[in-house]
C-alpha cells in the first residue's frame, strides 16, 4: 500500500465515531525503520478556513485499529 493511498482515507475515532481528520506526514523511527506516529490534519472549522493556520495532531501507530478501504480506525486517549 502506498502512503499516498493511505493520506486519502478519513481517520476515524473509534470510541465517539467521530471524524478526526486526514493524514498529512508520519514520524518515521530511522533507527529501526518503523513508522511511530501519524501526523494528522485536523479538519478545518468554517472560521479557520481563511487563516493559514493548520491543527495537527500525532497519532501512535499502535493505535490504529484498522485500515478499511475508506477509513482508518484509531483508538484515541482524548481528555
């Protein structure tokens, strides 16, 4: 699966069902090789969209569930 594939998809909170964003870049671990962490895009509210100001969030790799044909499944610890 290519990574370009996987920016397409909707990231999906799986505790509230609701839409956290899209992917825009990972963390890489050089060391080892190994994806860490997704960087997430958080969707852009109807004020924010002509500010140039984007919302990210870091997502674990082991917290994603699954990967659908559509969404990403991710088990977040939200406060």
């Amino acid at each position: 699966m290519r990574f370009s594939s996987v920016q397409e998809k909707e990231i999906i909170d799986s505790v509230s069902g609701r839409f956290i964003g899209y992917i825009v870049d990972a963390e890489i671990d050089e060391a080892r090789g190994e994806i860490v962490a997704l960087i997430i895009s958080a969707p852009k509210k109807f004020y924010h969209l002509f500010q140039g100001e984007e919302t990210v969030k870091k997502i674990a790799f082991s917290h994603i569930l699954t990967v659908g044909k559509d969404v990403i499944l991710v088990k977040t610890q939200e406060e």
